[in-house]
C-alpha cells in the first residue's frame, strides 16, 4: 500500500493531509512535525494568541479526531534528520526509520536571529512558533517599555497589540521606511501614521548595533547613529530563513532562499514534494522565481502537490494574496508590487479606508487594500485577467467597486 510522509506542522502540512482523504487516497499517511502539538496557525501569534484573547486550543488547524478518522499516524515532537532518497526512508531523531513512496517537505522556517552584542541576553524575543509566544506571553504582559526591531508584518502587528495594552512601543527599521519589501512608499507613510497615532514611535534608518544588558536581561536597544532605546523586552522580526538544511542534505535542488520546486511543487527527486514557506518557486503571472510566505501558498501548493502525486497534471499558478490585522484593520494584498510604474489610490488613507492600486502599462499587476474588502475582491479578478484599467474608473466612488471591475472585464 502507498505511504505519503509529510514533514510539517502548519497550514501545509494540514491541508496536505486534508486534500490527500478529499481526493480519496486510501494508502498510508504519517505526519511529523518537530514541535510536541499538532499543526497550527500561526498569523494569531503576533496578534491574538500574544494578548491572550485566542486560547491554544484554538489554534490547531485540524482537531485530533480529525487526523484520527483520517487514519492518520501523528509522530510529534520528533524531528526528521535524513532522507535516504535511494531506499525511500526517512530518519527520525528517535532512530526510526520510515519507509516513503512519496515525501512531502513542509518544513516552513524559522525566525533570522540577531548576532550583534547582546543576542543571548534573556528578555529577546522572536515569533514563529507556539513555543516562541508561550516563552514570551508572561513577560510580555508585565513589560512597560517595547523595542520592536523590524518594521515589517510580525513587528507591526505585535507592535500593535502592545499599544492596545498601553505599552510603551518603539519600532526600530533598518529600512529608509517600514514595510519596505512589500509596498509602496505611500503606503509605508499610511501605516507609519497609523502607528504614530496610535502611540508607537517609529524610527526609520535605523541599524541596530548591540543589545544592552543588566544582570543577564535587555535594558536598551543601542544604534549605529548612537540611539539608546530603554527596554524591559526586545522583539526581533527581521525576517525568515527556510527550513532546507534536510532537502540540502539529500542533494535535493536548493537555491539560498528555499528548496527548487517546478510548476507541479515537486523537487528535483521525483518523489519527494516541498511545499509552503520552504520553497523556491516560479511564478508565471510575474514572471520570475521567489518565496513566499502565506498561508495562501502553503495552502495551495500543498493542494497542487497531492494533486499531481495521485496522477493528475496540475500547476501551481495561483495569484498570490496576503493580509495584516494591527488596530482592528485588515490590510489584504493581491499580487506583488514590484515593478509597478503608477499608484491610484482609492479612498482616504487619513480615515483607514483606502485602497492603493498598483498598475503596470495600464494593467493592474497588485493591489493593497485597507478596510476595502470589495476593492481586495475585485483587484484579485483584474490582476488574474490581466486586463487594461483606467485611473478614472479606479478613483471614481461615485461607482460602486463591483460595478466598476465588471466594466473592464466586459471591456
């Protein structure tokens, strides 16, 4: 009978054993995940599961009783160590051996570390995982006075929620502006706002040089531009390295940012998938290779990856999307913005209600969204179709945004 291994515990791991019983497979599962609970979300844990309004039992994807009457054999707490491609086994830390017909990789990533003067000192914090929050929440809570290092999504949001409990925040960026990787300037000035109103302190240009310490715990931030910034804790979230050390180890195709994976998410090993924030993927619609971290993707991808192993020919060519909650506002995102050549905005940016359009030769090629869930849909369908769009029709608001997508799709 057909084993499927699946290497994970987030959304690409859960959905890879939820499309796998949706298409009918009926051979043998096992799912293994080096952290001791089932797969979870993990967006909540800068938001929601930090302040403490999401419990941890509502935090994993699938329930146990779902992997249970899906026949599934759960190995947590374990992790996966090598891959002996040649017999199809995969070895376990605990020295099991698991045989394979197919190997998904949905090993996600981890949070980049901090190496200046100071990295180990108690009281620096990252968000990734459960594990990370729960080390964190205690602290958190008690703490008067912030740093969050990093400007982009998981320093915002936990940046946020620590305003909403009436901390003292200060945001540090290295960048000449937050949110830089992903936005626009106008944008990044819309947000920065947003915080500043809110209460945080956002300090752009910003290279972090030492973490100070007093009796073993952080007690400032200091700065290339000789900046000292008190704290009781330290939050770091400058980014992420994927988790490809095991697909490296057994010669699979690894690029710097993820593992190699074609249109159908398989690697350079016939049998073996990757899947989510680990891989290294092109993209039709913009046409070049990238990573990306989603939970759209990693859902997606691993729908793609059960697909093809069961016989089917399918490609992963979906439009990417993503979103952001900080103050009680959705941030939704389609597509990616690099290389636009004009803006449109929609909306008001002063009343958190504001769309923010991104066009290429007269096609919308993304779309930032805040507040505006009508604007997000309808940007999805005119980025998918590639069709031309005017800067008239786009601000118009004297139009309803339906009415105005249907205009250029019957075009």
């Amino acid at each position: 009978m057909t084993h499927i291994v699946i290497v994970g515990g987030g959304h690409a791991a859960a959905q890879a054993v939820t499309s796998l019983r949706q298409n009918k497979f009926e051979g043998d599962v096992t799912l293994i995940s080096d952290e001791p609970v089932l797969p979870y979300q993990r967006p909540p844990l800068s938001k929601a599961y930090l302040s403490g309004d999401l419990a941890a039992e509502r935090l994993p994807i699938l329930r146990q009783v779902a992997y249970e009457n899906a026949g599934v054999t759960l190995k947590l707490g374990l992790r996966a160590t090598r891959i002996d491609r040649a017999a199809k086994q995969l070895e376990l830390g605990d020295g099991e051996v698991l045989p394979y017909d197919y190997l998904i990789l949905a090993t996600g990533g981890h949070a980049r570390r901090l190496t200046c003067p100071g990295h180990d000192l108690k009281g620096l914090h990252y968000v990734r995982t459960m594990a990370d929050t729960d080390a964190m929440r205690a602290e958190f809570l008690k703490a008067e006075k912030l740093v969050v290092i990093g400007g982009g999504y998981i320093g915002l949001e936990t940046a946020a929620v620590a305003r909403k409990m009436g901390k003292k925040v200060t945001v540090l960026e290295a960048a000449d502006r937050i949110l830089s990787r992903v936005v626009a300037p106008e944008v990044s000035a819309c947000y920065q706002a947003i915080h500043e109103a809110e209460g945080v302190t956002v300090l752009t240009h910003q290279m972090v040089t030492e973490i100070e310490g007093k009796d073993g715990h952080v007690a400032a931030v200091l700065t290339e531009d000789g900046g000292r910034y008190e704290a009781d804790m330290v939050v770091a979230g400058i980014g992420l390295v994927a988790n490809a050390d095991l697909a490296a180890a057994a010669e699979l195709d690894v690029h710097p940012m993820g593992i190699v994976v074609d249109d159908h998410c398989r690697t350079t090993d016939p049998a073996i998938y990757a899947v989510g924030d680990v891989t290294w993927h092109h993209n039709a619609l913009y046409g070049r290779d990238m990573r990306l971290e989603s939970v759209q993707n990693a859902v997606d991808q691993a729908k793609v990856a059960v697909e093809n192993m069961l016989g089917e020919d399918v490609v992963y060519d979906t439009l990417p999307w993503f979103w952001s909650d900080q103050y009680g506002m959705k941030l939704q995102i389609a597509g990616l913005s690099q290389g636009y050549d004009t803006l449109v905005t929609r909306g008001d940016a002063a009343a958190r209600s504001v769309a923010f359009f991104y066009l290429k030769d007269g096609v919308m090629i993304a779309a930032d969204c805040v507040g505006r869930v009508a604007e997000f849909m309808g940007a999805k369908k005119l980025i998918a179709e590639r069709v031309p769009v005017t800067v008239e029709a786009l601000t118009d608001e004297s139009r309803s945004f339906k009415e105005i997508v249907t205009g250029f799709l019957t075009a």
